[in-house]
C-alpha cells in the first residue's frame, strides 16, 4: 500500500505544473550558483597562491638590512579558500583573507569582499546552500500543501480509508513522494558537484572532503525532512487547502528570513562585543602594561626602551618585550572571539523553532567556512608572526651591537631571510568541525523527529470528522 500511495502521488506531482516549473527555476539557480562559485574560488585560490609565493619571494631577496627593519616590514599570509566553499561561501566574504604579520602587533584578518559590495550583495550572496536552505523549503511547500487536504475536499481520503489504507502508509507514501520530487531535482546537480569537487582535491585531501560532503547531505536531508512532514501535518490539519498555504508560508517567512536576523540581533545583546576603539584602547594599554613590568623586571628600566639599557641588550631586550605582550594579545583577542562563539551557539538554540539557524552553522562548519575555522587560520597566522619574531630576536641577540652609534650598523643577509619558513596553513579536519557542530545537527535532527510525530498524529486522528 505504502509504494502504491507513493506512486500515485509522484505521478500526480510530476503532472502538475507547479513542480515543472518551481523545480525548473530552482534547478537553473542552483547551476547559475555552482558555476559562479566555482568561478570565484578559481580566482580566489590562484590570487592567493600567487600572492604568497611573491610576497615570500620579496622577503627572502630583500637584501641586506637590520633584522628589526625587516620584521616591522613583516610578510602577508593569504588563508586558502577551502574547496566546499563553491557550496557555501559562509562567513569568508566579511572576515576576509589576507593577515599583515608585522612586528609588535596582531594583525586582523583584512580585505573583506564585503567592503566592496553593493547594498544588493550585501543583502545575501546567491549560493547553493542559500538556495536549499531558503528556496527548497518553499518549493516543498507550494508542491506539497495540499497533499492531504485536496484528497478531502475531492472526497478521495475517504475512500482510501475505506479500503483499509494504513494512516502510517498514507503519511509515508506521501513524504516519499515529495521526497522523490526534491531529490529528482537536486540529486544528478549534487552527485555531479560532489565527484567534481572530491576530483579535483590532492589524494590526502580526498577522504576528508568525502566525509564532509556525507555529513552536509545528512544535516540537508534532515531539514528539508523536516519541511516535507510538516507540510503534511499542517495539510492534514488545516481546514482547507488555501488555508494550510497560508500557514505553511506564513511560518516559511518567519523560520527563514526573520528569525535569523532576530536571533542575530538577540545575541549581539545577550553576548554584547566590544567597540572598534573600546577594544583597541584595551589591548594597547594590556600589550604597554605587560611590556613595562618585563622591562622592570628583567633590566630594571622604569620605562620600554629606556636609554638606560645598552644598545648590546637590545635584541634580547626586543624578545623580552614581544613575548611580554603575547599573553595580553592571547587574552583580548582570546576574548573576543569566545564572544563571537557564544554568540553563535546562543543562536543554534532557536534551531528548536527555526531550523535553518541551526542548518546554516552547521552547513558552514562542515565547509570549512564558519568562524571556527576561521579562528583556527588567524591563530596559525599568529604563530607564524611569533616565529618570525623570535627568529629576529635571537639574530640579533647573537650579533649584538656594542658601540653607541653602531646601532643599525649592523645588517642581515639571506641566510636570515631564509632561516623563516614559509607558512602554510593546513586546514582542521571534519572532526574539527564536527566537534564544533554536533548540537547543530542534534537539533535538526529532534526537529525532524518533532515533524514526524505532529505528522503521524494529523494523519491518525479522526480525519473524517
């Protein structure tokens, strides 16, 4: 009875003009999508690329200079676009990708795609994730919304339960076949994507992305899970056909559109930040602290570079005050990005009513594209900044100036230059993201088993009445 329901109804929604077109739409937006993305990464990588090899290149042919001289030049380091994010961009067009590592200071992550965009872009970036996310549930809808109510008013539910028809057959048959329907539409586009992508990966790259292209279709299937019984719930439960429409896109605007920007807003002011200017007032005066009691400490100067230290000292005076400074720099920006944190698992709770807020953190999660990763990259940056540092310090703590006005006599070659690797980051694995995300996907998955049940109990209930 089950395979029966299931293609009666498949057969009628491939008849009806709704999913022909709906589908058609969505099809070509969800390709329009893929082939900007994947456009857009191709520049991206190959900008980054080359920008990292000339940007390491003039550092090590920067001739002969003081070694402090080249670390306040410092290097740029470029965060390489991970290969799901074709899929979904996440946060990578406003946090940006290229960190200036120069002496004495942490640099942020600059150069947002966000800047330069219009208020049209700004408003959301058309990506296959956002149209799955967004449009697919609305497509389930307007196919599906009188799945159940149209049988009543035309008097064919009646007769299907006269014959005996299982509610638990009829609920299943129908879920299968909107599911068919959604899947007839994105599987081919998402099967060839996935071999596209897992292709054109190195062979250690390969598996990760599998395991990552798995978990992003279980969370998807969970969502759109969800929408195709809830949709049969509110059909069966509706009076008519028109007013289960009503409702069903009703809650479609509230879930996807307004509930993400209100939860947004919510977090911002349970987990407030701090302002540009506040936080910058607050590691300079941490980073000056930190500095004066090393220096007290260590040389007895009342005041960071004190004449009073010998010019012999300098070097290791310069090692002393940079890794004074690193504890202040871990503990504000350590601070400020637990915020951030707290902000975003603040907003995977209203997951429990707007699925897609839970959707979205893991979809960017598994990408490679959320703010974890994100943290993960400007950390590894860091280091890279410190080794620097440090690689200069000992230079010149070994080739220490003696004479009063020999200060910057003293110059460096290119085996220094040399001596500093070059930095290449290695993305997290999808345990990484997994460990980030789980509740994410918990959520989805007790909302999905939630739509289930309000399914079975409109289809079990006494239908005739």
């Amino acid at each position: 009875m089950f395979a029966i329901i299931a293609a009666k109804d498949l057969r009628e929604l491939t008849r009806d003009g709704r999913l022909l077109w709906a589908g058609g739409l969505v099809v070509m937006l969800m390709l329009v999508a893929l082939a900007a993305g994947w456009n857009r990464q191709v520049q991206l990588n190959s900008e980054r690329s080359a920008g990292q090899a000339l940007d390491y290149d003039a550092w090590l042919h920067q001739g002969y200079r003081h070694p402090h001289d080249a670390a306040e030049q410092g290097m740029h380091v470029f965060k390489p676009e991970p290969s799901l994010a074709v899929f979904d961009p996440g946060i990578g067009p406003f946090v940006g990708s290229t960190v200036w590592l120069q002496a004495h200071r942490q640099s942020e992550v600059k150069f947002r795609p966000a800047q330069d965009a219009t208020g049209l872009q700004r408003f959301g970036e058309l990506s296959p994730a956002w149209l799955l996310q967004v449009l697919l549930p609305l497509l389930i809808i307007v196919i599906g919304f009188n799945s159940v109510s149209d049988e009543r008013e035309r008097g064919t539910l009646r007769q299907l339960l006269s014959l005996g028809a299982p509610a638990r057959s009829l609920l299943f048959g129908k879920a299968a076949a909107l599911a068919s329907c959604v899947g007839i539409l994105i599987a081919p586009v998402g099967l060839a994507f996935a071999v596209l992508i897992v292709a054109r990966l190195p062979a250690g790259e390969r598996v990760d992305a599998v395991y990552r292209i798995a978990w992003l279709a279980a969370g998807y299937g969970l969502y759109l899970g969800f929408f195709v019984f809830l949709t049969l719930a509110v059909s069966a439960l509706a009076r008519s056909s028109r007013a289960a429409l009503v409702l069903l896109v009703g809650f479609w605007v509230a879930a996807t559109l307004i509930a993400p920007r209100t939860a947004s807003e919510a977090t911002n002011l349970l987990h407030p930040t701090p302002s540009r200017l506040d936080f910058d007032d607050q590691l300079a005066h941490d980073v000056a602290d930190a500095g004066r009691k090393a220096w007290s400490t260590h040389f007895g100067a009342r005041t960071q570079w004190d004449p009073s230290v010998p010019l012999s000292k300098w070097g290791a005076a310069l090692k002393v005050d940079d890794e004074a400074g690193y504890g202040a720099l871990d503990e504000n920006f350590g601070r400020l990005w637990d915020t951030f944190e707290r902000q975003q698992r603040a907003q995977g709770w209203v997951g429990l009513v707007a699925p897609v807020v839970a959707l979205r953190g893991f979809s960017m999660g598994l990408a490679g594209t959320d703010f974890s990763q994100h943290r993960d990259f400007s950390t590894a940056a860091e280091a890279q900044r410190r080794k620097i540092q440090n690689i200069v310090s000992e230079d010149l703590i070994e080739h220490a100036d003696r004479l009063g006005n020999a200060h910057f006599t003293y110059k460096a070659g290119p085996e220094l230059w040399a001596s500093v690797p070059q930095f290449k980051y290695e993305p997290p694995s999808v345990s990484f993201a997994l460990a980030h995300h789980w509740a994410s996907l918990a959520l989805l998955a007790v909302m999905f088993c939630l739509s289930v049940a309000l399914a079975q109990y409109a289809l079990t209930r006494p239908l005739m009445r």
